[in-house]
C-alpha cells in the first residue's frame, strides 16, 4: 500500500530534480552566453544597448559601464555627436590661427575659406596632405606650411572629427580681390560646370570640389599650380590629374581672374 505511495513520490522527485537540472543548464547557458554577448554588443552596437533591462543592475553591465563611453545612439542620429563635435572643436583651434574662427580663411596668411566646403573633399585633402601626395612639390611654399598642419592631425578619426566641425560652420560670401570680367569668365566656365557643378557648388560623383565659397585670389593660386604642375603632378593624386589638363585651357592670368569673379558671382552664403 505504501509502496506505490513512495515510488510515485521519488518519480516526482525525480522529474523535479531533472527539471531543476535542466532549468538550472539552461538558465546558466543562457546567462553565460548573455555576459558574452555583452562586450561585442557594446563594439557592435555602441554601449547603450544594456540600459532597460534587468541586467544592467549585474556585475557585468556595471564592467562595461566603466569602460565605455554612454552615447545615446538615438540622439546622435538627429543631432550632432556632443562628443564628436568637442573633439573637433578642439582640433580645430590651431587651424584657425589661419583659416579663421568660423574657417572663412585669411588672405594675409594665404589661407582659403574652408566654411562652405564638402567634408568628403576636406577629408580628402587632409590625407593628401599627409601623405605628401599634396604639399611636397619643392616650390609648393603654401601647400607645405599645410602639410606640417595635417601632420598634427593623428589618425584618420581625428580627421573625421575636425571635419565634421569644419561642416557646420556658417558660410560668408568671400570679398572681390581684385577686378575680372564676369561675362568672359562665365564663357570659359561652361567648360568647368561639367565638373564643378552650373553654380560651382561641387559634384562629389565627379570629384570635383565646391569652388563658389573660395576666395578669388586662392582659385586663381590653385589654377597657377595646376597648370605649373605644382599640383596635380603627383603619381598618387588621381583628381589632381582630371583637373590639371583643365586649367590648361585657360590662356592667361587673366583668364583665371575673369573665371574666378564669375564663380563668386554665385557664392551661396549658408
Ligand atoms: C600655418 C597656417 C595654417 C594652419 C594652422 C592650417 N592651415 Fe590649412 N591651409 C593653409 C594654407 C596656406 C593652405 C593653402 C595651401 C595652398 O595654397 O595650396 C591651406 C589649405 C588647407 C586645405 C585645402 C583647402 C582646399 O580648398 O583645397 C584644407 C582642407 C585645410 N587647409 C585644412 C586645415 C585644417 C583642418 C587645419 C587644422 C588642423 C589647418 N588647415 C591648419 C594654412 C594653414
Ligand atoms: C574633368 C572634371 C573637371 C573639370 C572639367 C574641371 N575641374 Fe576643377 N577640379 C576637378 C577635380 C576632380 C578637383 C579636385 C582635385 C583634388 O581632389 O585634389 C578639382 C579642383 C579644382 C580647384 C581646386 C579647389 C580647391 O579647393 O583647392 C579649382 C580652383 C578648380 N578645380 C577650378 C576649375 C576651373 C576654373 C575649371 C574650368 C576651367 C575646372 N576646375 C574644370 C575636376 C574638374
């Protein structure tokens, strides 16, 4: 009578204690691959991806808490990074010893406006510099003071940063120089807005830079050392080279004077 009684009490232990086994496997399986999915989470995803759940109140979560920076990933997409928007201010106080506080450049110190420009071609310019395939040629005396600044720039996230705050600064529309004759000059720019865009504003599919925001007097330098070769003659410099032959059309430094009051005759102010 008793017998069955007790078989059937150490079955349910049994099947209890397999359940406890098996719930214990798979609760430890899973916290176990939870604390690993953690730390690629956060080099994945960013780190906020612990924060609202249970977890984040566990040792693990508190680890990775110290050793990441919190950035809200919500946030970064609607406005700009806080902290990428520091470290480029920060970058950028040396540059603006010669481009300018807001980068709208500085004709005594031979630099352009950099305000207005596409990041892309910043960026791209930057590590041109770096890599010498800018700034190098013996009798380029601007493009090396340059050089020695892109120099300061570590790696190419600081150059990212110091971008990304050079993109939001206001543009002003540069000041005439000197006089060109705007009709002539739209003449020959027909030739340049296959490029560089009707109203000189860039075209990234071609390569070809915003030109509307820079000073006359620097358009018509960088047109000299294009067709001087003090530019766009290094092996490396692809779009130096598209845009070399181009400068060659243009006769004289008159010509170049004349091209370049047309382009800012379509400066955008921003
Ligand atoms: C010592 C003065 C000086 C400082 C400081 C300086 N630059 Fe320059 N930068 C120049 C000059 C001069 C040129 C023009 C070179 C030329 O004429 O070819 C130039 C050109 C550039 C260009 C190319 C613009 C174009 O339209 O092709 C970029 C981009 C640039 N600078 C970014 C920077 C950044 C970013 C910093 C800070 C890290 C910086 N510069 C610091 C003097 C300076
Ligand atoms: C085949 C396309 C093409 C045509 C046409 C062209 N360009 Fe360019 N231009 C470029 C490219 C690409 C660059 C950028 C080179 C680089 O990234 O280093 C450039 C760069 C420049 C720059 C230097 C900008 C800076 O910020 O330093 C000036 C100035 C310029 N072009 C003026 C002109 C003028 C004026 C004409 C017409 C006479 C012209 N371009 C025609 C492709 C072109």
């Amino acid at each position: 009578m008793i017998q069955p009684k007790n078989l059937k009490t150490r079955a349910s232990d049994e099947s209890f204690c397999s359940l406890l086994v098996g719930f214990n496997f798979i609760f430890f399986t899973g916290l176990l691959a939870f604390m690993l999915f953690l730390p690629l989470q956060a080099v994945l995803f960013g780190s906020d991806a612990p924060h609202g759940t249970d977890a984040s109140h566990e040792g693990v979560a508190d680890a990775s808490h110290d050793t990441t920076v919190e950035v809200p990933v919500a946030a970064v997409a609607v406005a700009v990074d806080p902290i990428t928007h520091a470290a480029g201010k920060s970058a950028y106080m040396i540059c603006s010893t010669c481009h300018g506080a807001e980068g709208e450049g500085n004709a005594a110190l031979n630099a352009p406006a950099l305000a207005g420009q596409d990041d892309w071609y910043l960026k791209r310019q930057l590590i041109k510099y770096k890599e010498g395939v800018r700034g190098s040629h013996p009798d380029d005396t601007h493009g090396m003071q340059m050089r020695a600044m892109a120099m300061t720039l570590a790696d190419e996230t600081k150059i990212d940063e110091v971008v990304a705050y050079i993109a939001q600064l206001p543009v002003t529309a540069p000041l005439a120089t000197f006089d060109g004759d705007v009709a002539k000059g739209a003449a020959s720019y027909a030739l340049c807005a296959a490029c560089h865009g009707p109203d000189g504003a860039g075209n990234e599919l071609m390569n070809a830079p915003a030109l509307q925001n820079l000073q006359d007097w620097y358009i018509v330098r960088q047109l000299q050392n294009y067709k001087s070769g003090v530019r766009g003659t290094h092996p490396k410099d692809i779009e130096g080279m598209q845009m070399r032959p181009m400068s060659m059309v243009l006769a004289d430094e008159q010509a170049m004077k004349d091209v370049a009051a047309f382009i800012n005759s379509k400066a955008a102010a921003k």
